[in-house]
C-alpha cells in the first residue's frame, strides 16, 4: 500500500466528507422532518452520537492493534472467526459500493438541474453523473493524501456554508429563539424509530479511519483520536444545525415548510434571507459535498478490494497497487467500473419513466443509499460483539469498560437501530405500503453476508493456506500450509 502520509486532521477530513455535511442539512434534515412530523429531529443526531462514541471505545482500542485496510473485516476475522470475517467483508463491500454509487442519483441529477437553471445547458443527469465518476476514478488511482488535501478544501467550505445558514437562521427567528425541537418530549413519542432511521444515514463513514489505518501516520494513536473528533463534531454540528433551521424557518413552520420544498428548502431560505449569491455559492458547494462523499466512499471500496484480494480471498490482482504512488489502482478500477454499470443500467431503465427528472433520486439514490445504511449499521453491531471476543482472548491491560461494557452497550444500541432501518425500511426508500422493495433491498445487503459466509466455509475446505491468512494483512500466494488453530477458527 502507500507510504504513510495521513495525519489525524485529514483522517477527520476523510471521514467527515463521507458524511457530507451540506448535504445532509440541505437533503437529510429536512426530509426527516417532512417525513415524521416530529420537532425533535436534533435530539436525534444527539442520540445517535452517544452510540456510535459508545462504539468508537472499543472500536478505537482495537484499532491500536490491528492495522488493516479492509477494517471491519479484520476487526470480525480476528474477534469472531475467520468464516465470519468474510462474511463482514463482503457484507462490507456491497454496502459501500452501494452507498457509494447510490451516490451518483443524487449528483448527476443536482449538476443536470444546475448546469440548465444557471447556464442554459441541457445536461442528462447520467451525462453529469459519469462526469463526476471520471473525476472520482482520477483521485482513486492518485495517492490519497491528494485526496484528501481535495477533500479537506471542500468539507472547508461546506461547513462554511452551514455555519452561514446557521447564523442567518438564529438572526432570523421568527417565532424567537426557540428551545422547542430541543425538548425530549419532542423526540421521545411516536416516530422516534424514523428520526433515529433517517438519521444514521448522515454518521454512516465514520468509522473509515481504521481503513486507512495502513497509511497513517502513527495508526495506534491517529485512527482512535480521529474517530472520536469525527463522532463529536458530526454529532454535536448537524444536532446544532438542525435545531437552527428549524429556529430559523419556525417551529409551528419547519414540518410544512420541510413537505413543501424538500431538499430545496436550505435554498430557498438563504435566497429569501442572503441573497440569490450566497443561494447559488451553496447550491454549488451542495454539488461539491456530493463529490467529496463519492471520493470517501470511493476510497474505502477500493481499500477493502485490496485487502481480501492480498491475501486471496477475492482474486489477487484486485490486490495489485500502484507502482509509484501505491494507490490500490486495481481496487479503484473495480469500483470505478460497478458504478458505470449500474449508472448505466439506472439510465437506460430510466428513459420515459413517469417519475420525470426525479427519477435517479427516487430510484437509484434512494434504494442503494438506504441499503448501504443498513447494512453498515448491521455490520457496526456485528464489529462490537468482535471487540469483545478480541479481548476475551487477550485484555491486555484494558479496563472492563474498554473491553466489554462500552462495546456490549453499542452493540444493543446499535441492534435496536437496525431494527429500527428494517421496520421502517418501506417509509425511508419512499413505497406506499407493502412494497417488495422493502425486503428485497434489505435482503440483497443480508444475502451478500451469508455469500461471505459460505465462501468462508469454502476456503477452511478447500484452501486452508488463504483461510489461515485471512485477516492477516499479508499477502497469501498460496501452497503455505494452514496453522491448526487459524483452521479451527
């Protein structure tokens, strides 16, 4: 892999970007609120960063051990068994592709709609959307720290333009300065399970830290610090931000406002109260948010093809890097060419649909984002119980709260949030009652896990030399007899 360049403030840049601040207040928050009704929208965000920090203790703990790009591979591999790891892997890495091109619905339908208001240009929104996966594969296949130094500038002025609409949102305050959404009454009631399903979408990418544990500068300590910095900003930040908007907009207002205008409503509310300048500079950093996501995802796809293809458990030459710059070129390929396939298949199936313009947003961004979601949130419960069978077997000092307490606790946190995406599965990707959508998609994410699994099952029997390098982070050429140990597992 490549030389160790990343330092703590761009592993943050990196996870935060994959979360995409702009995004999920222009896009997330107000779609939360039109959809449950509920004030109590910020108290989510809140709710869910005590989980996931709750989660990061271990996670982080065991981070300083275990240096892998394929992270939560690892992490089950090393803490469940090896059948189970590639089980997470592959569970892994059909989330994170379909987080990742899910993605591009919403980018080439937000660059389509701008290029035509602002320059008169009729662009297809798959046209806008390759454009973007062009751009995406070009950082993939460079060193990472140009990533990042891209990201970093983006994720910069994202948060610039959040705090601009935050300030302008209390200055405003029509119904005064209002602790309404705060209140836990307006949280804890019917439709809470929504708010909390809808919300962890917007921290999904946190824990990517540990995926570039291999090219960070002292990983032990920059992995654990940048997952709790990300955890604390992204909770404490959108909580804030969307008790602005809602301040800003009115409390009796924020829910009809919110079904009104949807993910317009950020736009319209700086083009009523900062002028059509500062409206249209979001609308292009909106744009650019979107194109930070796609390059973090992008990243951490490519990182986990690298990983079982180094040590065999996908083909090898996925493992195949760059010969300068170290870049996993072949795993940045593969992603790269899913997403044309699917951006594909989405465009032809798209000619001539009713849904009109919308159609790669109601479609291709909101069933495969949704399913990512779940299936990350899945996998971050699965990576909790692994924390605890890591230090069952070796404490190492760690107190009781690092090694069990904290996990244990994620892990029934993280459950009931699962739960929680699978019952309201149907209301997220947007059906009308029962819909086969609603298990299909769900079922996709889960059937890739027991592939994993059986896969696993296949190489105990049949190559015992890979199965004993699984999780291991070294490169498996095959022909090396399996230690009886690692075959148990």
């Amino acid at each position: 892999m490549e030389r160790r360049t990343l330092t703590v403030p761009s592993l943050v840049f990196l996870i935060i970007a994959a979360s995409a601040p702009l995004t999920v207040l222009a896009g997330g928050v107000p779609s939360t609120f039109a959809v449950t009704g509920l004030l109590g929208v910020p108290l989510g965000f809140l709710a869910l960063g005590v989980v996931l920090a709750l989660f990061a203790v271990g996670y982080g703990a065991m981070s300083s051990r275990i240096s892998n790009a394929g992270a939560f591979y690892a992490y089950v591999a090393d803490g469940l068994g090896h059948r189970q790891g590639i089980g997470a892997a592959w569970l892994a890495l059909i989330s994170y592709n379909a987080m990742q091109i899910g993605l591009y619905g919403i980018f080439g339908f937000v660059l389509s709609s701008f290029l035509e208001a602002r320059l008169g240009l009729a662009v297809p929104w798959w046209a806008a959307a390759f454009a973007g996966l062009a751009l995406v594969g070009l950082l993939g296949v460079s060193r990472i720290d140009l990533s990042a130094k891209v990201i970093a500038v983006l994720v910069t002025l994202e948060f610039l333009v959040v705090i601009a609409v935050d300030v302008i949102s209390l200055a405003v305050a029509p119904e005064g300065i209002s602790a309404q959404p705060l209140m836990p009454s307006e949280f804890l009631t019917y439709g809470v399970g929504a708010v909390l399903s809808f919300g962890i979408a917007a921290f999904m990418g946190f824990e990517s830290a540990a995926i570039y544990s291999e090219e960070a500068k002292d990983p032990a300590r920059a992995v654990p610090r940048a997952t709790f910095t990300a955890v604390a900003v992204i909770s404490v930040f959108y909580a804030v931000s969307a008790w602005a908007l809602a301040v800003g907009v009115g409390p009796g207002g924020i829910v009809a406002a919110s079904q009104e205008f949807g993910p317009d409503l950020v736009f319209v509310f700086l083009g009523e109260h900062g002028g059509v300048l500062l409206a249209d500079i979001a609308q292009v950093l909106f744009i650019t948010s979107l194109l930070a996501a796609l390059i973090a995802f992008h990243n951490a796809v490519a990182r986990y093809f690298f990983s079982l293809g180094r040590e065999s458990v996908l083909p090898r030459w996925l493992g195949a890097v760059g010969r300068r710059n170290h870049a996993p070129v072949a795993g940045s390929l593969a992603q790269s060419g899913l997403a044309v396939v699917l951006v594909t298949v989405f465009a032809v199936a798209g000619r001539d649909s009713e849904l009109g313009p919308l159609f790669p947003v109601l479609t291709l961004f909101t069933w495969l984002t949704n399913a990512g979601a779940f299936g990350l949130v899945f996998l971050l419960a699965v990576t909790s119980v692994a924390v605890i069978g890591h230090f069952r077997r070796d404490p190492g000092g760690r107190s009781a709260w690092v090694r069990w307490i904290a996990p244990a606790l994620s892990a029934v946190g993280l459950g009931a949030v699962f739960l929680l995406v699978l019952v309201n599965f149907d209301v997220l990707i947007g059906t009308e009652g029962s819909s086969p959508l609603a298990v299909v998609m769900p079922g996709i994410i889960l059937a890739a896990g027991l592939a994993g699994l059986l896969r696993g099952e296949y190489l105990r029997r049949r190559r015992p030399e890979v199965y004993a390098g699984v999780g291991s982070g070294r490169a498996v050429e095959g022909g090396s007899a399996a230690a009886p140990a690692a075959e148990q597992r």
